[in-house]
C-alpha cells in the first residue's frame, strides 16, 4: 500500500522559515514528573510545562504510527491507521476558512486516507477524532494505542483512565462513537494547523506528538489584547500579526507532551505530517475558573435573549416565581448548546468525581485542599437563582456536601 508521499518544496521553504525563527525554550521540560511537582508548580500557579519524549516512548502508537528515518522526525505509518478506516472522523478544510472557523466535514478515516496516499488533501485536517471511544466502543482497550501519564489521570471530564477494555458501561465504557469524552486524535499534514482558540469550558489540556513535530503560541489571560483585531476580536491566525502576538512560541518535538494551562489562549501548527493525541481536562484546583468560565457564558446567552425574558414576564407576569422559572429554564437549555453544557452538567460532573474519584490518592490534590475549592463554588452559587431553581442541581450540591468535610 502507497504510503504518504511527503512535503512539496514550497511547504520544506515555508516549515524551515517556521522553525528558523522559534527562540530558546522557556518551559521547563521534564523527564519526570511527580503528582506533588505538578500540582503545586504547575496545576495550582497554572503554567504550562512540557514532558519530554520519554513520556511517550513506550506508548504502542510511538511504535505502531512512526516509519523512522534517518532524521529525528518519523513519518507517518498511514497503513497501520487502517484498521480505524471505518471511523467517521471530523475533517477540517484548512485552506478554507469559513468566519472563524474552518470548513468541516464528516467523512471515513479510509477516504482521507486515501487521498494522503494519493498525494492530494494537503490542507486537511482531522481534529477531535473520538479515537479512545472508539476502541472503547468496538470492545478493546486504549492500551492499543497510549497510556495516560500519571500526573493527567485527574481528569474530571473524560471516563477514568482504564487500558484494558472496559467491563462495565456504569461510567462511560459504552461510548461506541461518542462526541462526549473530550479524548482526541489529530492527523494532519505540513502546515495545517489549529487557530488561535480557548480550550472548551476553560478546561485544561495536554497534547502529545506521536508522529512529526508542531509550533505552539501559548498566551496567557493577561496577554490577550495584541491578539485582537481592531474591532476588539480575537485574530483567527496570529502569523498574520507583526510581532505574532508576543506569546510564548515553541517547537514541540516528536514525542513531547505540551501542557496548556485553563484559560490560555493558544494556536499551533503542524510542522511535518503530524499524528498528535490531546485530552482536554480539569480537576478540583481549576473548579473556581470553570465555574467563572461558566457564569460569563451564561451572562452572554441572558443577554443575547432578554428579548425572550420580555415576552416570558408579558405573558405570566411578574409576579410569582412562574416567569422566573421558565426563564431560567430557558437560560439554561441555550446555555448547553452554547457553551456546551450548563449548571446541571456542571454539577453532575462535580458530584460525580467527588463520590468516585477517578485516581488513587496519591495522584490527586490532598482531600482538604479539594475541598476548599469546592467550598467556595458553592458558596458563590448559593447567591444564584439557580440554586433555588433549579431541582437537580439541588440534588447534586447536597450530595457534594456529605462528601466534602
Ligand atoms: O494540535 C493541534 O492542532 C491543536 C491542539 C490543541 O489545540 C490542544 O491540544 O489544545
């Protein structure tokens, strides 16, 4: 089977261009790294940081997806993703842009594939493959393909981290073909690339290289301003900008992991073909700035429909708590196809990772500490209407409390 043909010319001069002006790294790199390092030098200040190759060397997909060569860049092994042609996989058009956003498409790992082999689909992109899901689904273990590093097991988002295949469906082993774990598989050629963006719910992530290497700008909070346009709107592309924005750049080797911190900004690009895996995630330290996160979504959509709210009061009336409700209803349904969730599955997931924590003690914040985290988010929700409003949600915080001491 024909295999990937390689970079043009004109993409070599545009990758070299790329890689000739990354400065020296700031991040600290680090072959190991302890749960105690993590949280208190990373997780907690929320810095980024970046594991070295070793994390991944043993991983079955370093050995599965590499065609070594004579340099310190692999190619990508396309044959051995055939076993996953039959995944319906996202596809990002990445030399089409539509507003902010790509053109995107669904379509067979196997027809992608064989376009790359045929030489064509340069500028495609497949983004958020639920790859772990799918093994999951089909009845095998994610062992087949990595093994999730000790200090990211933490993870309140996506289902405990399992290898073998999972026995039972209680906490998400059945996901044959979900888009509701946030576990993902990138695959691109030379050049395409991911815009500058936020992580979903203003969660954290970690994002390995398996094959080939990517450029990463990572920009704080505090340094969002020169990446805005003149309308005040955050740039699609930063190469575009002068300076590109003043963020910290870096070249993420074959095999390291980059850790990007809740909240940041951040763009990359994709050097040689890349094979890259990323869990989006969070944990008990970042529960405040989701929950922040979380209340500014919900302040947009209120705003975006107070002409709803007008005709809910005109119709009930403003007295009584009926209007209220159905308003607060409402806020919440937008919310979740807005933001992508709201309170109640805020809350679930909080309840949820408090009564069954998905690691061992020792990989995860001391017992008090959590606690105060979480004490102070429901201090502040118990200011909100939703709190009285909202049944379920009531259900999840109490069953929270017996928990926290
Ligand atoms: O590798 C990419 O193209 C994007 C990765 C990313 O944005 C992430 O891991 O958060």
């Amino acid at each position: 089977m024909a295999n990937w043909s390689g970079i043009t010319a004109e993409q070599k001069t545009e990758v070299n261009q790329l890689v000739g002006i990354i400065p020296t790294r700031k991040l600290p790199t680090y072959d190991e790294l302890s749960y105690e390092d993590f949280l208190n030098d990373h997780l907690i200040p929320n810095k980024p940081f970046i594991l070295s190759s070793k994390a991944t060397s043993y991983w079955s997909a370093s050995a599965r997806f590499r065609l070594p060569t004579s340099k310190d860049v692999s190619k990508p092994n396309l044959s051995a993703l055939r076993p996953y042609a039959h995944h319906i996989v996202p596809v990002a058009n990445t030399l089409q842009q539509q507003f902010s956003e790509f053109e995107r498409t669904e379509r067979s790992l196997g027809e992608v594939l064989d376009l790359w082999e045929k030489g064509e689909g340069n500028g495609l992109y497949v983004k958020d493959w639920h790859l772990m899901a799918e093994i999951e689904g089909e009845g095998r273990g994610v062992e087949e393909v990595y093994e999730v590093p000790e200090c990211f097991r933490d993870d309140w988002l996506n289902p405990p981290y399992t290898p073998h295949p999972r026995l039972s469906t209680s906490n998400g082993g059945n996901l044959s073909a979900s888009t509701s774990d946030f576990r993902f598989t990138y695959l691109g050629p030379p050049l395409t690339y991911t815009p500058l963006h936020r992580d979903v719910y203003g969660s954290y992530s970690w994002s390995a290289n398996v094959v080939g290497r990517k450029v990463w700008w990572l920009f704080p909070p505090n340094k969002l301003d020169r990446v805005k346009d003149k309308h005040g709107e955050l740039v699609f592309d930063v190469r575009e900008l002068a300076d590109e924005g003043g963020g910290i750049k870096i070249l993420q080797q074959e095999g390291e992991i980059v850790f990007v911190p809740s909240g940041w900004h951040h763009q990359v690009v994709n050097l040689d073909f890349c094979i890259s895996i990323n869990h989006n995630f969070f944990s008990s330290p970042t529960l405040p700035r989701i929950y922040d996160t979380l209340c500014r979504s919900q302040a947009r959509v209120e705003e975006s429909i107070l002409d709803v709210k007008e005709m809910i009061i005109q119709r009930l009336g403003s007295t009584g708590d009926a209007w209220e409700k159905e308003w607060v209803e409402e806020v919440q349904s937008l919310l979740e196809r807005d933001a992508g969730w709201n309170w109640r599955g805020f809350w679930e997931t909080v309840a949820k990772n408090v009564i069954t924590p998905p690691t061992p003690s020792h990989l995860r914040p001391p017992v008090g500490m959590r606690d105060e985290w979480i004490r102070d988010i429901i201090e502040r929700f118990k200011l909100h209407r939703e709190w009285i409003m909202l049944d379920e949600v009531r259900t999840a915080i109490e069953k929270i409390e017996v928990v926290i001491s």
